[in-house]
C-alpha cells in the first residue's frame, strides 16, 4: 500500500480532515493549536525541523500521520492520526510503523503517544508495537485564583547550576524502569523551588503553557506551592495554563481536585522501541590484548570404580 509523505498537493485532503484527527502529543496542542492548522503546516516546510507528516492511500480512505522529534532527545513524539473515524482502517498500523522509521531516521530510540485510554487506536497502536508504560491526566489551572500564599515560597528559573540537583530529583521520583524513556532533564528549561525538591519542566506557545511537574513526595505545602507557580508566571499574557501529571506523581491530583482544576480524561502513554543499526561498529575482542591470559592445565584423574 503507497505511504508517502505529505506534500501541496494534498491540500484538500487535509482541509477535508481538519474537524476530525486525533492528537497524539497533548502539550503540542494545548500550546501550539491544531497540528492541521496554517500554523501547523508551515512548521513541514522548514527542512531544518524533525517534523514529518505522511499519506496512506491504500484503503477506501486516505490517512494522514505526523511524527516529531526534538534534536537531542531520545525520543519521538507522534504528533496525530486522521481522520479519526478511520481509526479501524487496516492500513492505519503500516502508516505509524513508517512515522516510526522516520523517527528512527533521526536517530530516536523510542516514540511516544499519548492516547484517552477508551481510544479505539488502542488497537492499530498495538499491532504497530506500542505498549502501555504510564498513565497521566492534565489539569487545567488557569482559573487558580491568584494568592500570595506564605508557605508558596520561590519559583525562580533553573540555571545550570541547578540541573544536578533536578536530575537528582528526576531519579528519586521517575520510577527506574521508565528512565531509558524518560530521560532526566539535561536543557536549563524551567522552574526549581527553594529546597529544590520542586522542578516544572514548561512547554509555552501562542496558545497555553504546559507544566510537568517533579514533586517530592516529602515535600509540605504542596497546595500553596501550586498555587505559587501559576499565579506568577512571567510573561504568561493571558495564556491557559497546564499541569500535566504522570502517574507516577498521582498523588498530586487530590491536592489539585482540592483547588479546584479541571481534569483532562485519563490518558495512556505508549512507547515503541525502536531498534537502530549501528554502522560504523567495530568487532570487539574476546580478550584485550594488553592482557595475558594463563593456559589452565588440567591433570589426569583416578575415578574409583
């Protein structure tokens, strides 16, 4: 079936899908908009991003797909699928298996989608070698009425001097089996907490601000400290804020339920492990040849009958 990727001539077949695709990357669309948007598009002509959008017209229904990728990270995000009333199509694992490669094209080691867990993609991503590894829900916090809440202390901007004690703190909370997907922070992109037991990682574009939070499950006056972070944003400009929280640090969502956020549904978050060729290996040696091995010797042994 032919996968290609997406070009001008395609136009009306994404105008015809704008109303009806599945997103894959939840904080891409909080910030950035609609993936099929003008916006959106202009993003795939520019050779210097990892931005990747492709065609399948195999079946009785054209499909489209977009992968995207950070340089430096290691992983690949799935950016969306469409029309998302064709999620049942047979060719749709084949398309996200080519989104995949592509992402390996980048040198990616994993992909990541994120789904509502009642999602009928469930199915496709499963054949295209997607499993479940977290849940996370995100909490809209934009109406958080403003405080100056005295146990909320400082938020200031990370700095390098503050990414070892981050990374410290990505290690104490991020389960260890998640950490090969989920990689400690290494960008001074951000917000720590005095103590530096609180980390915000921030996504921001023309639409909202999405904050991923590290919290330590020691840490005291949570519900103020929250509260701290989203009242004094800088440059925020009226913008919707976020807090996407993993399951990992679900023990967040009372204290945000508590302070009146709204609730996203319930989202998995799937990875497929891509595997890479490694060209350029070299054979390695059984023994080193700096060191010397001693011949064992073995004698002759009488066996009592």
């Amino acid at each position: 079936m032919p996968i290609r990727p997406l070009d001008l001539l395609d136009i009306p077949t994404i105008a015809r899908y704008r109303n009806d695709v599945l997103t894959l990357d939840s904080a891409r669309a909080l910030t950035r908009g609609h993936p099929l948007g003008a916006m959106g598009l202009l993003a795939y002509v520019n050779p210097a991003r990892h931005l990747y959008a492709a065609i399948s017209n195999g079946g009785e229904a054209a499909l489209l797909g977009g992968v995207i990728h950070t340089r430096g990270d290691t992983f690949a995000k799935l950016l969306y699928l469409a029309p998302s009333s064709q999620l049942h199509a047979p060719q749709l694992p084949a398309l996200i298996e080519h989104l995949s490669f592509q992402a390996g094209e980048w040198q990616a080691m994993h992909v990541i989608a994120e789904v509502e867990e009642n999602s009928d993609v469930f199915p496709a991503l499963r054949m295209a070698g997607f499993s479940v590894y977290a849940w996370q829900r995100v909490w809209d916090v934009s109406l958080l009425e403003k405080t100056e809440a005295e146990n909320g202390g400082e938020w200031k901007r990370i700095q390098s001097i503050d990414l070892h004690a981050v990374q410290s703190l990505h290690y104490q909370i991020v389960p260890q089996l998640l950490h090969p997907v989920e990689p400690a922070p290494n960008r001074v992109i951000g917000f720590v907490h005095q103590g530096l037991k609180c980390f915000a990682n921030v996504t921001a574009g023309m639409y909202g601000i999405v904050l991923t939070p590290l919290i330590h499950p020691d840490e005291q006056n949570v519900s103020e400290k929250i509260l701290s972070l989203v009242s004094n944003l800088p440059d925020r400009r009226g913008r919707a804020v976020y807090l996407n929280v993993r399951s990992y640090q679900a023990w967040l969502e009372p204290v945000l339920e508590d302070l009146g956020a709204k609730a996203s549904a319930r989202q998995a978050v799937m990875v497929k492990h891509l595997a890479r060729l490694v060209t350029n290996g070299q054979a390695a040696r059984a023994v080193p040849t700096n060191v010397g091995v001693q011949p064992s010797r073995i004698s002759r042994m009488d066996i009592d009958e």
